[in-house]
C-alpha cells in the first residue's frame, strides 16, 4: 500500500539527536525510519495507554504473581478484568468493539508489552504464535481473555497451544 507522506521541519535538542543518530547507526535504520515508528507508536498506543490506566510491569514481576495462583484464579482474573479491560481498550482506542478492531488492539497491546509475536493471516484465517516466556499460566491467561472476549463477537480460538513460554492459536468465527 502506498501511503502519501508529507516533509515536515522541527526543531529537537542537540543531545536527543545525537542519541537517535547513535541508535540508528546501531539499528542501521534510518532517523526517518525511527522518527515514524516512535510517531506511529505515541498515535497507535502510547496517547491512550495512560488514559485508560495501563502501567508497566516486569515480566518477571508478572510471571511471579501467576506462579502463586491456581488455574480457576487465573482463569477468574482473564474473565473478568482482563476480558473488560481489552473490551474497554478496544472501544476507547477503535471507537467500536468488532473483529478487526480487536485483533488491531490485541496487536498493539501484545508489541507494547514487548511481547515477540508472529499474527499471520493464511486462508483467510486469523493465526497468532506469542514467544512470551512467562510461563504456561500466562498462556492459560492470554488465551483465557481473548478467547472470552471474542466470544462476545461470535468468534473464538482453536488449535490453542498453550506452552511454558510460548501460545499459539488461531480465530475462528464461531
């Protein structure tokens, strides 16, 4: 898709730029390429996440809370308060909960937690590998609140493959 672009002028403090230079170098990528992703970022994800009350937390932090509770807790807390909080995400960010409004927002959230993932999309079918390592009760978790949630839309998962630090799974319409 040819996206239009525009040449814009600003001015940036003579330290961040030479620390965006030095990441460049590093990356070898380009400052345009950086300046975009980090705009795309603050557009997409960062101007709401505080807004609706997201923080951060170590996944070494996470992955200890879930190894101290059993399965039924875990699976409560996806239901409930996950399951609302991806709900209330999706329309705060998207405007409407649907489909593709969703996975749009279980895309950002999944890369803003720094969480490595793969979504392809073969045959017209919706398939996520998520390398998390936190653990099988985070697989438990994730698949939990996704799969509770769009069951609200009339869709699901199958083929889940709940793992110590990976989960795979695909949507279906149900």
């Amino acid at each position: 898709m040819n996206k239009d672009s525009v040449v814009i002028t600003f001015r940036i403090n003579k330290d961040l730029k030479i620390a965006l230079d030095k990441e460049c170098v590093i990356k070898k990528v380009s400052l345009n390429h950086i300046l975009n992703k980090t705009i795309e970022k603050h557009v997409k994800w960062d101007r709401f996440a505080e807004e609706i009350g997201l923080i951060f937390v170590s996944k070494s932090i996470f992955r200890n809370i879930l190894s101290k509770m059993d399965e039924k807790d875990i699976k409560l807390l996806a239901t409930t308060i996950c399951r609302g909080t991806l709900k209330d995400a999706t329309i705060y960010m998207k405007g409407t909960l649907n489909y593709q409004n969703f996975l749009e927002m279980l895309d950002a959230w999944i890369s803003n937690s720094h969480i490595p993932f793969r979504h392809l999309n073969e045959n017209g079918i919706d398939k996520y590998i998520i390398q998390h390592e936190l653990g099988i009760k985070y697989s438990i978790y994730l698949s939990t609140a996704v799969n509770t949630l769009l069951s609200e839309i009339e869709y699901g998962l199958k083929n889940i493959d709940l793992a110590d630090q990976t989960l795979n799974f695909e949507v279906i319409k149900l």
